[in-house]
C-alpha cells in the first residue's frame, strides 16, 4: 500500500509524514521524499531575471523519481542520494531505503507526475493559509539556507505560488483526503487515521 502527501511548500508535509509514521510505526514503512530527486543545479531552469525556478516539475529527475518508487512497490531496496540544500556534491550522502508493505511518499507533484499518481493507494492534499505557509518558508531558508528575506518572497511570488497555482491546487479535489493544518489539525490527524487503519485493515497490510 502507497501512501501519498501532496502540498505546497511550508503546508505540513513532512510534519504529516512523521506522524503518520509513528502512529503505524508497526508496519515499519518505508519513507520515500520526492526532494531527493532534485536535479543538479546546472540543469535547472531560471527565469526571465537569471534565477533559477526550483518548483517547477522539471527540477526533479522524473525518470528516475517513478523507477525508483516503483521499484520498492515491487520490493525492491533502492539507494538515493539524501538531498540537503547546503550540501556540496561531494558531501551528498547515499541511502537505501528497504521495501515495506507500507510506504509513504511525499512530494509537490505526487499528482502532477501522472505515472507516479498511479501508485497511490490513498492520496492525502495539505490546506493551509498562504500567510502561514510564507512565514515557515521565511523562518526555514533564512534560518537554514541563508537566504535573506528579499530573496525568499521573490522566488515565493515569482516561482512558488505560481507554479503551485498550475501544478499542484488543479489536482486538489483528486486527493481521498483534504487535510486541513490548522487549528483543525489534531482533529484531522485523528479522522485521517482512522480512514488509513480502516483501508490497512481491508487491505491487510
């Protein structure tokens, strides 16, 4: 069984990965992160000001993206690159991640990559205001990548809400879940659980 989060940057995705993963910590899932697909810098493409757009579906390796998930959908151990944003190219760490009957991906176009949406056994869409969604953003690439703030609402306003505008929110009403984080968001947790224990258990993962 595939689990997929879908959302924009700064909605909760890997919070909501984590979780889940401790509440079915049981199964022992295998956790699968569309950032560690990222193309290498050179063959990202920039903008009509020379910056380089990294939401945009091409700035992952596709190909290798859906052959790699669809490896470990047929129990197949596959190895990564772990992706941080700092790291020089020679300090990128390899990983293996190990088959489960339980694996969950997440990733901005967990629906737009229309052979990886074919995985998905239940898909799950992150809603939350754009305002909270910026000032994460604001706090995690100053905090951790340096960015100064100028930078960081460019590249929101010229490539992240566009290109979440036409890859991601068409696909909103396809999820089997819309998870709304916000003041909503522990009772949410506790409805969405309650469907992924109902489905793990017709399924009998």
């Amino acid at each position: 069984m595939i689990i997929g989060i879908c959302g924009g940057s700064g909605s909760g995705k890997t919070t909501l990965l984590k979780r889940i993963s401790i509440e079915l910590k049981h199964l022992n899932p295998s956790i699968f992160s569309m950032d560690n697909y990222y193309l290498p810098i050179h063959k990202q493409q920039k903008d009509e000001n020379n910056q380089y757009n990294f939401d945009l579906p091409t700035a992952l390796d596709r190909e290798r993206l859906y052959s790699d998930l669809y490896k470990l959908s047929i129990g197949q151990s596959i190895e990564v690159k772990e992706y941080h944003f700092n790291s020089p190219p020679d300090k990128i760490s390899l990983i293996t991640i190990h088959p489960s009957s339980l694996i969950i991906v997440e990733g901005l176009f967990l629906f737009y990559y229309e052979e990886v949406k074919k995985l998905i056994d239940f898909s799950i869409f992150m809603e939350v205001d754009p305002t909270t969604q910026l000032d994460r953003r604001l706090y995690r690439d100053q905090e951790t990548r340096g960015y100064s703030r100028e930078a960081i609402i460019y590249q929101w306003d010229n490539h992240v809400l566009p290109c979440y505008k036409q890859f991601l929110l068409p696909f909103e009403h396809e999820a089997n879940f819309r998870f709304h984080n916000d003041s909503r968001a522990d009772d949410e947790f506790e409805r969405l659980m309650y469907e992924l224990n109902m489905l793990i258990a017709k399924q009998k993962v």
